[in-house]
C-alpha cells in the first residue's frame, strides 16, 4: 500500500537508479487513469552495445484505489529486451484471477534465452517489485552467460 | 579502458589512482553504481562511472504528477497459458 506522494517517490527513486546506470528515458510521471487507478510506465534504454539497437528495460506498474489515499499495486511488467545479445526476460502480474484459478499463483515470468524463440511461454515465479527487478536484469546485462531459463519451471502444459 | 561497456573495480581504482578496496567501499556505501554479477564480483557500467567522474550522479526526487493517459494494457499481448488438465475424481 501506498499514497500517492510515495508512489511519486518510488518512480523518483527508481528513475535516478537507471539514470545512475546511464540510461536514457524520458523524465517518467505517476499517471491518472480514467477509471481511478494510477501508475507509471518507465522505459529505458541502457547504454553499451547498442548493434541491432540498445537494451531496453521498461518498468509499469498499475495500482488501484483502496480508500483514505491508498493505493494497492494491482499489476505490473517489468520488462528486459537485450537486442545486441537477442535475449528477454520480464516479470509480470496481469490477468490475476486467472492465473489464481488455473495455476494457483498471481504472477509469472517470461524467459527467452533467444528472443522469439521461448521454450516455455510462461514459467512461475514469485512476486517482486521493481527495485528487485532492475537488479536482477542488470546483473545478467551484458554478461555472456545463459539467463538460466532452462532452471524456472514452467507453466503451460503445451511446452 | 574508452570502449569497454563495463569496468571491473581494479580498472576504476586505477583511473582514479585509489585502492581497489577503496573503489569497493564506494560500491558498498551506494555512491558508485554497480552491477553484483555474483555476491563478491562486481562489474561497474562505463556511463555510471563518467557520470561519477562528472559528478552527475543523481539522488532522488519526487516524480511529477502525469496527466489522465490511458491505462497500460498489460499483458494484453500475451496468450495465456494452459493449465495442465487435472485428473476427475473417481467416481464411488
């Protein structure tokens, strides 16, 4: 939970954290939707290797009004496309109430060691925030190693 | 050292003319930005350390408020996945 002076200090310091790792992205803003929810969407290119074009991170987080000023994060994608080693991998919560009902868990994560070519659509994960993953995608960026998708359990019954 | 995207802190401890540890307490203590590729091996992005150098790291601030935008469809693009089919109780 939080207000929406708080939200404006998370995006705050989520912001000065990529701009601190040289990334470009225009100044982000706690937005209004018109159903009464607030959020943000960040996204970010990283400097480097920049061959087809430069790594992206994008951040978005939805939260909904939950009374007295409050608010509740109620979806988010955290997203990490590193075109010049032609890999992805995000953390996401949307469409909650179905995966609830089918898999038991509200959230998931996505894991393309080759980007098109995922060998599990979605695999399970657990709940993170943004701080978290922007750690995680920066300690895989531009390391030549594997994202480690074959270690995540997946999800769909068709992989 | 112009054209490596990452630096290691014995690069930046000799552009600096300080001890590696030196370096590393800078990591630790948040004021040179730093990527931990494992728990005792850091990496520092070339732009983080020029902006260091420059001066230019930012602490933060309050974000400004945005206007009325759509909300972001997420996970609008995405087929969801197919639940393993559960075996049907038997029935007695």
């Amino acid at each position: 939970m939080a207000t929406k002076v708080e939200l404006r200090q998370y995006i705050g310091t989520l912001s000065a954290i990529l701009w601190n790792y040289g990334a470009s992205f225009p100044v982000p803003t706690l937005d209004a939707y018109s159903d009464g929810e607030v959020g943000f969407a960040i996204t970010a290119e990283l400097s480097g290797a920049a061959d087809p074009r430069p790594a992206v991170l994008e951040l978005t987080e939805t939260w909904a009004p939950e009374g007295r000023g409050q608010y509740r994060r109620v979806e988010y994608a955290y997203e990490f496309v590193e075109f010049p080693l032609g890999r992805r991998r995000a953390f996401h919560r949307h469409d909650p109430d179905y995966f609830a009902r089918e898999f038991g868990v509200v959230v998931h994560e996505h894991c393309e060691e080759r980007i098109g070519q995922p060998a599990c659509s979605h695999y399970y994960g657990l709940p993170i925030d943004a701080y978290e993953a922007i750690r995680r995608f920066l300690s895989a960026w531009g390391q030549p190693t594997l994202l480690g998708c074959s270690e995540l359990r997946c999800m769909d019954q068709a992989a | 050292m112009q054209n490596k995207p990452f630096l290691s802190p014995a690069d930046v401890a000799r552009e600096l003319g300080i001890s590696a540890s030196t370096v590393l307490r800078l990591i630790h203590a948040g004021d040179l930005p730093a990527i931990a590729i494992s728990a005792r091996i850091y990496r520092i992005p070339a732009a983080s350390f020029e902006l260091f150098k420059a001066g230019r790291i930012r602490q933060p601030e309050m974000a400004p408020l945005g206007g009325v935008k759509p909300r972001p469809q997420i996970g609008r693009d995405e087929l969801l996945p197919v639940a393993p089919k559960r075996p049907l109780a038997r029935a007695r």
